[in-house]
C-alpha cells in the first residue's frame, strides 16, 4: 500500500510538474542617449545654449557700464566730500548685490525651463516605452544606469530613439 502511494507521488510529480522556466522579457534603455541624442533632446540644448549665451551676453555690457561708473567713483573720490563719496559708494554696492540677486534668479529660471522641457520630454520616452512594451510583451525596462552587465541584444535604446525621433522632434522651453 505504501508502495503505491510512493508510486503515485512519483507519477504524479514527474507528469504534472513541469520545470518553470521564466518567460518574462527583460529588456534595458539608455535614458541619458534618448535624452541627449533625440532630436528633441537636441532642440533642448541647442535652446539652453541660445539662453545661456544671450544672458551671458547681458550681463557682460553690465558688468563693463558697472566698471565704468566704478572707474568714475574712483576719479571722484579727492573731489567729493567723504559724506557724499560714501554714499555713492554704497549706491554702487546696492546695485552689484541687486545685479547678483537678478543675474542668480534669471540662471535659476533658466535652470527650471531645462528640467521642465527635460520632464516633458522623459514624459514622451516613457508614452513610447510602455507602447513598445505593450506592442513586444516586455515585461521589464530597466534603465542601463543601474545595470551592471546586460547582453547588447537587449539594449532597445536604438529601437526608441527611433521611434522618439519620428514622435517628438521639438520641445519648446516654457516658462
């Protein structure tokens, strides 16, 4: 009797169990290449580049109007009272801590209109990743950042980029 139960264990262990093997796609993106490589990731930077330059462009005629009239202060100095000189002293003081304060405001507007548009645009990347994986039965997309050793044929950053391209080819920098 115990025989056949062992028996029956066996039979039924060998057919209906079966090895599990995993059938799950696991697949990685470069999100850093889909962000700078991208058409629209490149219309974000050219953009930044134009702000950045036409702000530094700004505040170098300043700087050269703010070294003058230092120059002329300076030139004053023998000439004025003390009284008045320091006054003027402390009037140009206010403006360079008031053009520093805006200078640093208008780096950081800047700065908050980059990761605006950058958001916008990773809002797209993930859009076409999960129809891709949608469309392939991909059950993971990890980010290669956090891969340590992955296969080249399960890199789909390539295949993405494409369809980024194709999507998105512009992102404006908003306010």
């Amino acid at each position: 009797k115990i025989f056949i139960i062992k028996l029956k264990i066996i039979f039924f262990l060998f057919f209906f169990l079966t090895n599990s093997f995993s059938q799950d796609k696991i697949v990685y993106v470069d999100m850093n290449v889909l962000i700078n490589n991208s058409k629209a990731g490149i219309s974000i930077n050219k953009q930044m580049q134009k702000l950045i330059d036409n702000n530094n462009k700004e505040y170098e005629k300043i700087e050269k109007k703010l070294l003058k009239e230092e120059d002329d202060i300076l030139k004053k100095k023998n000439v004025l009272d003390p009284e008045k000189y320091n006054q003027e002293i402390i009037t140009f003081k206010n403006k360079i801590a008031n053009l520093r304060n805006e200078r640093k405001d208008k780096v950081s507007l800047i700065r908050n209109k980059n990761v605006k548009a950058k958001n916008d645009l990773v809002n797209h990347v993930t859009k076409i990743l999960a129809e891709y994986s949608a469309k392939n039965e991909i059950t993971l997309v990890l980010n290669k950042d956090s891969i340590i050793l992955g296969k080249k044929n399960i890199d789909i950053t390539e295949k993405i980029l494409e369809l980024l391209n194709k999507k998105v080819q512009n992102i404006k920098l908003k306010d």
